[in-house]
C-alpha cells in the first residue's frame, strides 16, 4: 500500500514523464510500472533510501537540471536543451537502480537494503542500456546518462580520459552530473530537510 506521499511523488513524475514524447516512452514507463520503479528506493541507506525514494530523486534532479539549463540559456542567450532531453536526463539517469536494492531483515530486526546482483552491467551504463531497449536516445543524451556520476563513476577512478572527454564534448553531461549532486547533497540529505 502505498502512503499518500508516494502517490503524490508518483503523479509528479508521471506529470514530468510526459514531456517525454518519443516513439516507446510509453512502453518504458509501461516497464518502469511493471518492475516496481515508483517503491524502488535511491539508495542502500542514505539519499532516498525509501519506498518512493528513486522516484522523488529522479524528480529532483530533473528540476535542478532544468534549472541549470534555464541559467545557461540567460548566459549564453540561446538556447541549451530542450524540455525533452532535460526530462529524459534528470527522470531517467538512474533507472539502474530500478532493481539494484531488495529490503531484508538486517541487524535488531530493522529493515534495510541489500543490494542485489541483478544484470550488473555498470551504473550509468546499466540506464543508457535499459532505456535503449524501449526509445532512441542522442548521443549527447548517452554521453550524460552515461558519466552522471562525474568522478565518482568506478570507470573514472582508474586514471583513463573518457569522463574528461564526455565533459568536454557535453555541457549537458557536465550539468546532469551537477544537477544529480545538487539533488543528493541539497534536497534529499536529512540535515538539508531540518
């Protein structure tokens, strides 16, 4: 059953999902519905780590990149990206996790996350897999969902050049990354809520 937050944060990204016209969107979100992405939490145990918590984080770094997007459009007086690229960027960058975390008994009893190994293709990866599956995507788009993890990406870490590439070649890669750090570290961590 779901809470009354939860029905409100699922008809907000519903709302925002529909800025998303592409031929199979529908039969996306048809598949998000079908494997539970609206009680897929966004973390193991901190940012959204809650029934609903993927979905209100995709909700929240969608506007934080809209809101970079509109910034950059004043900056550079042109226009960025439209209103579509900017919902499939925000709403869909961590569809991995659709299935990333079961909820178990963990110590004293208390519930908590586990992650799970199902399809471990990566993380930004995983999503730009997992949205190809149903809908075309530019590569710009890719190269965003991609690398939305900046320097925290594993692949990053080993001292190769491809997220500076992807950054140099990508504003958008570049705004996602912060619109998605934004999100977590901003609205979603606890002592931002006090």
């Amino acid at each position: 059953m779901k809470t009354e937050v939860q029905e409100w944060i699922e008809a907000k990204y519903r709302n925002y999902f529909a800025y998303i016209k592409r031929p199979g969107a529908a039969d996306l979100l048809q598949w998000m519905d079908a494997n539970s992405f609206f009680e897929a939490p966004a973390s193991k145990r901190h940012h959204g780590a809650n029934p609903g918590g993927l979905a209100e984080h995709s909700i929240n770094v969608f506007r934080r990149l809209l809101r970079l997007n509109t910034e950059e459009e004043k900056r550079q007086q042109f226009p960025q990206y439209d209103l579509e690229t900017v919902a499939i960027c925000g709403l869909l960058h961590d569809l991995c996790k659709i299935d990333a975390y079961r909820l178990t008994e963990g110590q004293q009893g208390k519930p908590e996350y586990q992650l799970t190994k199902n399809f471990p293709a990566g993380h930004g990866e995983k999503s730009v897999i997992l949205i190809l599956q149903f809908m075309h995507l530019t590569q710009e788009e890719i190269l965003a969902i991609r690398w939305h993890m900046g320097q925290y990406d594993f692949y990053a870490r080993g001292g190769g050049y491809d997220l500076d590439n992807a950054f140099r070649q990508s504003k958008l890669a570049v705004m996602l990354h912060i619109a998605d750090m934004m999100a977590t570290h901003f609205d979603e961590r606890e002592e931002a809520k006090e």
